[in-house]
C-alpha cells in the first residue's frame, strides 16, 4: 500500500505532495482529483488521464473517458463505445458496448443493443443481456429492471426478489433503498419490506445512502435519520441533516447547526454558522463572522475560526484555504 498524496495547487496548476509537505508530483495540471484505488485523474489535452503515485500517465491509448478503477479495472469510450483497461493501461476488454459499469464482485454491467447483461473481468458474457436496466452487485444480488419493474437477480440472472418496485439501488450491508410512486424505503435481502417507501425523493441528492449505518430521511421537507433495520431512529423534524461520521451527525435548526446522536439526542447543541462531518475526530465549524475551524466530538472548538475554507481531516491533514490561498 503507498503512502498517502495530498493535492497541492500553485500558480494555478495541481500536483501532490506526502504527509510530510514533500512535492512529489509537480504542480503541473489544470485538474486534478484526490487518488482514488491507488490512481488520480488529470486534466490533459481536454481529457482525464489515470495518473499513478509516481506521477506517471497511463497514456497508452487516448480515449474519450477514463473511469474510476474498481477491481483493478476502469472503464473506458472511445467514440460512442466503451471497453475496459487495466492498471497498466492494456486494454483487457475490446471496446464494443454501448454502456458499460464499473466492477463489483467480478461482474460489470454493460448494454448491447438497449438490452442489459454483465461480463466478467475477461469480457466474457455472465448474464446474458435481456434487461431494460441494471446496476452493481453488492452482497450476490444487483438490482434490474424489466418491463418498467425493478427487483434483484442473483450471480447467474435468476430473480430472487421480484420485480415488484419503480426503482432500486444496491444493496448497502443487507439493506437496498427500493422506490414506489416516488417514495423510497427499504428491503432485506428476501425481499421483505424493512421501511415501507415513505420518504422523499430528492433531484441531486443520495437519497437513503447509508454512511455509519444511517441514512438521511426526508419528508414534507424535514429531515431526520433511518437505520439499516428499517427504523425511524430520529423523525424528520430538523430544517437540514447531514451524514453521520464517527457516531454523529449534523442537524440545522432555526438557521443554527449542531450535532445528534444515533438515538436522536442533541449532543452538541446548534450554535454553529455551518459545520461539516466527523473525520478523524473532527469536525469543520463555522462561526458567525464566517471564518472556519474545527471541533471536537465534545463540542469543544479545537483549532479557532481563522480559514476562508476547510475540508476534512484525512490522513491527519485538513486542506484549508486562507485568502485564496490553499495549504493542507
């Protein structure tokens, strides 16, 4: 495993450096992405092109797009066609699919001729293509889509549960998000109804995506928190919720933000501008002169209000930005 890079930006170009503040790829590229499965992604000639922790291009072929790598293969187009391409930037699948999806326990969806199967890493056809949809496997089931109802197949395309819901997504530690007449909730992995769909449905928003073990839960405009059991740990009562990290969880109320717990206890009480998620015992908060700093899980501020802009702790540094400039 390498050690951890940091993006760095100077004269208006990106590079990286360690944890320790030494450059170790040269702020060079108008773009750059955090590293990702041992890759980042890099702005050359209009394209996003894999870079390794090196510093070095996978530039062995030039193509439209560049996925993420998951299982050691990312997806890539070349015109209106997609294939796969490997970590050393072979292409290990020819180009030859409409769609394409990224890996997830040794099958990758992919679309021939509007019809949705899978492949394994080798190309070879899993599951024949035959539905309208389909999305990662995750725990031996994927959600599809057939006739304009969704359910979840298993590893050699049999329905185990049935196609009975608007929409589903993947299955997240035994629980999927399923969707009826625009409402989500909740299902097990026999397909028994955890959370009836109930929730709201929200354009540009992760709706029922479980961080700690919770989910933000939105109705009538409120918000609140379920678990993966299916229960309304905390009733959608708040203006504005925000992702547990580390056993708590943002919450805005009267225009003022603190945190509750996962039984729903007002731990840290709002008194915050703005605040952000726990990481690494840490939390971003902003005060009312609009300068950020962080907390920690006591509620007590720790580094004082003094940035334009923070992001959270990773690796034991925080990006901050201090009159436009950013420093980590």
């Amino acid at each position: 495993m390498t050690n951890p890079l940091f993006k760095i930006r100077e004269n208006g170009k990106y590079g990286f450096m360690n944890a320790i503040g030494e450059v170790v790829i040269e702020p060079q590229y108008v773009e750059a992405e955090d590293f990702y499965n041992g890759f980042s992604r890099v702005r050359l000639n209009d394209r996003m092109v894999p870079l390794d922790h090196l510093g070095r291009l996978l530039l062995r072929h030039v193509y439209h797009y560049v996925g993420l790598f998951e299982e050691n293969l990312a997806k890539v187009q070349l015109v209106h066609k997609w294939g796969y391409m490997d970590e050393r930037g072979r292409l290990t699948v020819p180009i030859q699919f409409d769609e394409a999806g990224d890996f997830s326990e040794g099958l990758a969806a992919i679309c021939i001729d509007e019809q949705y199967g899978y492949i394994d890493p080798s190309g070879q056809i899993a599951i024949r293509p035959q539905f309208d949809a389909a999305g990662e496997f995750q725990g031996g089931l994927a959600p599809v889509t057939e006739d304009n109802s969704a359910g979840f197949i298993n590893t050699v395309g049999e329905f185990v549960i049935d196609p009975l819901f608007d929409e589903c997504q993947a299955f997240q530690n035994g629980a999927a998000v399923v969707v009826r007449q625009g409402r989500w909730g909740l299902v097990d992995k026999s397909g028994k109804l955890l959370l009836k769909p109930q929730f709201d449905l929200l354009d540009d928003y992760a709706n029922g995506e479980f961080f700690d073990g919770m989910a933000v839960a939105v109705q009538d405009g409120k918000y609140g928190f379920v678990n993966q059991l299916g229960e309304v740990v905390v009733p959608p009562q708040y203006d504005f919720a925000g992702d547990f990290g580390e056993g708590l969880a943002l919450v805005e109320t009267a225009g003022k933000f603190g945190y509750v717990n996962k039984s729903g206890e007002m731990v840290i009480k709002p008194g915050f501008a703005d605040a952000g998620v726990f990481s690494e015992g840490m939390a971003q908060v902003k005060d009312h002169h609009g300068q950020w700093g962080f907390m920690d899980p006591s509620g007590r501020v720790v580094i004082q209000p003094m940035y334009d802009s923070v992001m959270p702790f990773r690796d034991g540094l925080s990006w901050v930005s201090i009159g436009g400039n950013g420093v980590t």
